[in-house]
C-alpha cells in the first residue's frame, strides 16, 4: 500500500505543479523572482534525477561525467580473460587468413610452374620479347600477316 500512496501523493504534487504553472503563465512576475523559480527549477530537477537514478547505475561508478564499469576497482581473472578473449580470436582469425592466402598463392604459382614444365615450349621461349608481344595481343590477324 506504501506505493501506492507514493505514486497518489506524486500525482497530487504534479498536479498541483500544474496548476501553479498554469497560474504564473497568465501573470507576469518580477525578474529577480522569476530568476529565483527557474534556479529553485532547476535544483529541484536536479534531485529528481538523483532519486530517479536506478541502484544499478549508480553501482557502475559515475566518476567526473565518465561512467567506470565496476566501480573503478580492478578486473579480477574472469573479467580479464574476457576482455582479453576478442583480442584473441582477432589474432587467431588474421594469422587463419594469412596462412590461406599463402596456400592459395603458393598453389597458384605451382600451376603456373607445372603449366610451363608441361608445355610444348621451350622454357627460354617464354623469356623472348616477341613470344610476351605474342602472350600480350594474341596471335596476329589476317591485316597484321599481310603486312
């Protein structure tokens, strides 16, 4: 029944907020007094938000604006390893990446290692300047032959 009494009394209290607001809206007030209602405004809001402010955020540790997970004490193993867990399975994966590329560099180079002992060619065909113009633009077409 407590709560409920609570949220009745905070409900009356707003109300009659509303009221009163609603009052000083329709008549103009003296500057240093209006000045007064805003600063009392904003401290009062200022509570609110401390008394609204839930246990388990207050628990993080708020420090200077800057929220601190834990309180600001220090990480005990588990939370070590945990944090340490992402860096590991980054270092895993690159290293699992390199060593792909490297297979598949390698396996492409054999290709073209076994393509050029199996060919037709001599090796030392394939170091002529022709035979590259040859690779480079294909075989000559009939306007070229004729020339």
């Amino acid at each position: 029944m407590t709560h409920f009494n609570r949220l009745q009394q905070e409900a009356r209290m707003d109300r009659f907020g509303l009221k009163l607001a609603a009052h000083l809206d329709d008549q103009p007030l003296p500057h240093d007094i209006s000045e007064r209602l805003r600063i009392a405004r904003q401290q009062a809001v200022a509570q609110r938000k401390k008394e609204l402010l839930p246990q388990s955020a207050r628990a993080v540790g708020m420090s200077g604006g800057v929220a601190v997970l834990g309180g600001g004490e220090g990480l005990n193993w588990f939370d070590r390893m945990a944090s340490a867990l992402p860096l590991l399975a980054l270092i895993v994966g690159l290293i699992a990446i390199n060593a792909t590329v490297d297979q598949d560099r390698a396996s492409e180079l054999a290709e073209v290692d076994m393509q050029l002992l199996t060919d037709d060619l001599p090796p030392a065909a394939h170091t002529d300047p022709g035979f590259a113009q040859y690779l480079k633009f294909g075989p000559p077409t009939g306007a070229d032959s004729a020339q």
